[in-house]
C-alpha cells in the first residue's frame, strides 16, 4: 500500500512546464502570434506595418533667409551669416555687440583681433 500512496503523490504533484505560452496581438492588423519568434517574422511581412513604415515623408517647407541689409536670399541661415559678416560687417558687429577690429594702414576691418594682426603682418610688415 504504500507504493500505492507514494504513486498517487506523485500524480498529484503538477510539474511548471518549461513552455510558457505567450499571446502577442499585433497592434496594427490584431493578428494573434502565440509563439515569440513569430513576433519579428510577423512584424517584418505586416502589410499595415510596411504601410506605415513606407509612408510618404513630410514635405519639406523651404526655409529662406533673407539679408535686412541688401536683397540677397539663402536657404541656410549661416549662409545669410557668412554674406552679412563678409558684406554688412559694421552693420553686423553693431546686431551683436562684436568689437570691430580696423587696420590703420587699408581699409581692412574684422570681428577678430588675431585676424587683424594676421592681415598686418602678411601686408603691411616689410620684409
């Protein structure tokens, strides 16, 4: 009698099963994947998912910036940047508070000290 016993432990002793089942509902199409590797190959083939991966892109509003000072127009601001340091520079020193650096033999003006000295030396200094 008692291995009758010690069997029917036995048989009354529930094991967890190494599987654990895992219901997945893709949240596009509602399709049901029971199985975790069958997520990703659902995911890649999802016609709604594609779809919407695929979709046009935003158009493109172009952006233009245009000189305060003359009638020249960029698409990039530090474009416009570059045309105002190099043709509006007194205009642009006084916008944002640079010091305006200018050579006493030419004409020569900058935002940068060591610009100025580089210009004196290159044509101004004898050799």
């Amino acid at each position: 009698m008692d291995r009758e016993n010690s069997s029917d432990d036995m048989e009354k002793v529930n094991l967890p099963s190494k599987k654990k089942e895992l219901i997945w509902t893709c949240p596009i199409c509602l399709t049901v994947i029971k199985h975790r590797q069958n997520i990703q190959r659902h995911q890649a083939i999802c016609t709604l998912v594609k779809v919407k991966k695929i979709s046009k892109p935003k158009e493109k509003i172009p952006l233009i910036f245009n000189c305060e000072y003359c009638h020249a127009t960029f698409s990039l601001q530090k474009s416009l940047k570059a045309h105002t340091k190099r043709n509006h520079l007194e205009q642009y020193c006084l916008q944002n508070e640079s010091t305006l650096f200018k050579c006493s033999q030419c004409d020569f003006k900058t935002t940068g000290e060591k610009y100025l000295k580089t210009h004196f030396s290159k044509f101004h200094m004898q050799k």
